[in-house]
C-alpha cells in the first residue's frame, strides 16, 4: 500500500526502527526518536544496496518518489545509482574548489610578495567587495565573459571607471592562473577591454609656473606647523619621489657621506631599486631632521607611534593648511612640477624619466639599471635645488596659512 502525507504524519514511532514501505524499493525509515529518512532498497550486480533520499519533511513524499524513479531509470540503463551519486558529490566538490574566489585567493598569496603590504591589502578588499559577492562562488572554468561585464558594469555605475579597469586586470591575472593550472579553458575577460566606459586620464594637481614655484617655496619654508610635516614638504619637491616613498622613508635608506638615498625594491612601484642623488638642499633637510627623528627607523613617524610613518594624508594636509586647493596642489604633483620644468631647462628626457622611476621598456634591462644615467642625476638633482633657491628669492607674495600643527 502506498503511503501518504497523512498516513506519515499519523504514524508512530515505536521502541523499534519501523519501515513504512512506499513501493518500487522505497520506504520511509521511522526512527525510535521520530525522524522519518527516506531510504531506497536495490539489487545491482547481484548485491543489496541501500540509497539515502534525505528526512521527511524536508524530502517531501513526491520528491522522494522523483528520486527513486531517476533511480530506478539509472539502474535500467546499467549504472548504480549510489555510484552515480557518488561522483556527483565528487564533482561538485571539485567545481566548489574550483570556483573563482578559492582560485583569486590561491593567486592572492602567491602574488602579494611583489606588492606593498597596503597596495596587497587594496587589491583583495577590491576583489571581496566587488567580486566575489557575484562570482566567488562559480566555477572558474564556466564563468562567462557577459558575467564579468555584468559585474564590471555594476561598478561603473559607481562612476569608477578607472577602478572598472583596474578590477578588470585582476580578474585577467586570475583567470590566467587557472588556465596555467589547468583550471579554467581561457581568459574571458579578455573580451571585455573594449566594452568597458573610457576612462580619463587623471593628472595630479601641480603648479608649473616658475613665479608659482618660487611662492610655494616660501610657504613652505614659512611653514608654521610640525617641523617633520615641513620638512617632508621640502624634501618632497627637492626628491620628487611618490608621495608613499617619501612618507615611509627610513634613516638606513640614507648615506648622508655619499649624498645618495637608495630606496628599496620593496618600497618601490616598479619593484626596484631606486636611487636618489641627494643635493646639499636636501642634504641640509636631513640634517636638521635627524637632531627631531634620527634616533627612530622613520624619518617621519606618526604623531602617534614611532612604529608607524606618517599618516598618507599629512602632506596633502599641509598645503591646504598653506591654502593651497586640491585642484591647485598635492603632494604627489611635485613630481610633475619637478618633470615640467626640468624638461624646460633642457635637461635629457631620459634622466627626468629615469629619476622619475617611471616604468621601464624593457624588463630584462630594466632589473639592473637602477643606476641608469646616475651621474647626469647628480648634476640634474644639485641644479634642481640650485633652480628652487633662484626661484625662491623671487618677488615675495603672500599666501594665507593656518598655524596649526599637523
């Protein structure tokens, strides 16, 4: 006799393990405890099998019916069906495994080496904000290129079109590691360069005007806040290293003998080694910061611990403080005002670009030049500073400033 939802729930348990048989093998499992497990009883190549369908009523009767007939089907056509679930299960552990963010995770560690810890840290917080929420859990190897531009295209909503592009190569180096793995067929999101919004160019804010430069000199040197903070400003233009090269500076980086900071590979965008021919402007700097920090591993530590560098935002701060906009200054536009007019004074574009670290053409070469053109640097460095000096003595103009330390 066939069960029924009434005839199940109407049933008791016993001291016993009773079968409620359905027929065609099934029956339901009623427990001494009350649970209620579908089971299927089946013959393949002459032994007794059993077949678990889950517990009543999570399993619904008709549902447990479905399954012993697909059952039945497989057995008909010569398979076992407990097998058949088996590699099914197999199958599904192996697509979990290989799904994109357990893959983008992989990937992560083996590359985060290459980085700075903050830029490793940006790059996964991208990838668990942006990505993974859609696509962590697909397997790798179906995930279509109309799915990435799905979740590219959420993004660009945002407005971010520079950080579309940016999240778009990070999914390509993910998907290119599951092919060399042997994860996935292709690349999809090579597909999707020419689908994505244009993005413009971002230029940093930066004064080019030589009357200009010379009053952001004197606002600087007339700086009322941290003594660290102006110094940072001024060694900031007399370097024009990025601004996270600069505040992370560390006393054993200088060899004030030989006047030359040579800052890591580790520290550095290009991941290498990069060298700083330090002019007797700047020379001057550091002397009179080592008396403040000398004796600590930054030269210019947080306010709050000696542990740490300054905060990212100090010297941007500090020309607002100066009363400089954002849109008139940063201190990662010393770098272009630097770049500007040194091509204005007729200095060789290589040893501009070659002190700017910006990145190399060739990569074999570029992993043993780091001294590429030192010695036009040195000269070029000293006749920076010597250039600022001029441009200082200028025709004082007033700037508004706030003496407020930083």
């Amino acid at each position: 006799m066939a069960l029924s939802d009434a005839s199940i729930r109407n049933a008791k348990a016993g001291s016993k393990p009773v079968k409620l048989s359905d027929g065609g093998g099934l029956f339901l499992l009623l427990n001494p405890n009350g649970s209620r497990l579908w089971r299927l009883k089946y013959r393949f190549a002459g032994k007794e099998k059993l077949l678990a369908f889950g517990a009543y009523p999570d399993v619904s009767l008709k549902n447990a019916r479905e399954s012993r007939d697909n059952a039945r089907r497989q057995l008909a056509a010569g398979n076992d069906p407990g097998q058949a679930r088996k590699a099914s299960k197999a199958a599904a552990m192996t697509r979990a495994g290989n799904s994109f963010e357990v893959i983008a995770r992989e990937w992560f560690e083996l590359t985060k080496a290459k980085w700075e810890s903050e830029y490793a840290n940006l790059v996964l917080r991208r990838l668990e904000s942006d990505i993974f929420p859609q696509l962590g859990g697909r397997p790798i190897a179906e995930i279509t290129p109309l799915e990435v531009l799905t979740v590219l295209r959420r993004i660009e909503q945002r407005g971010a079109n520079d950080l579309t592009r940016r999240v778009l190569q990070k999914c390509g180096q993910v998907f290119r590691y599951a092919v060399v793995t042997g994860r996935a067929p292709r690349d999809p999101a090579t597909d999707l360069r020419d689908a994505l919004k244009p993005v413009q160019k971002q230029h940093y804010a930066s004064i080019q005007d030589p009357k200009a430069v010379g009053e952001l000199m004197r606002a600087m040197r007339d700086y009322l806040g941290a003594f660290e903070t102006k110094c940072a400003l001024l060694l900031g233009i007399l370097t024009f290293v990025r601004p996270g090269e600069l505040r992370k500076a560390e006393w054993s980086e200088f060899d004030r003998e030989q006047a030359e900071w040579r800052i890591p590979a580790s520290r550095m965008k290009m991941k290498e080694q990069h060298i700083v021919p330090l002019s007797t402007q700047a020379l001057a700097v550091l002397n009179d910061l080592h008396v403040a920090t000398g004796r600590g591993r930054y030269l210019f530590p947080s306010i709050r611990t000696s542990s740490r560098p300054m905060s990212e935002n100090t010297v941007n701060a500090a020309l607002r403080r100066l009363g400089y906009t954002r849109e008139e200054m940063t201190g990662h536009g010393f770098r272009s005002t630097a770049s500007t007019l040194l091509n204005e004074l007729g200095w060789p574009a290589d040893a501009i670009e070659r002190q700017l670290s910006h990145g190399e053409r060739d990569e074999v070469r570029g992993a043993y030049n780091f001294a590429e053109y030192l010695p036009v640097r040195r000269t070029m460095m000293q006749a920076w500073a010597d250039h600022l000096d001029t441009l200082e003595r200028g025709a004082r103009i007033v700037r508004t400033q706030f003496p407020k330390a930083s």
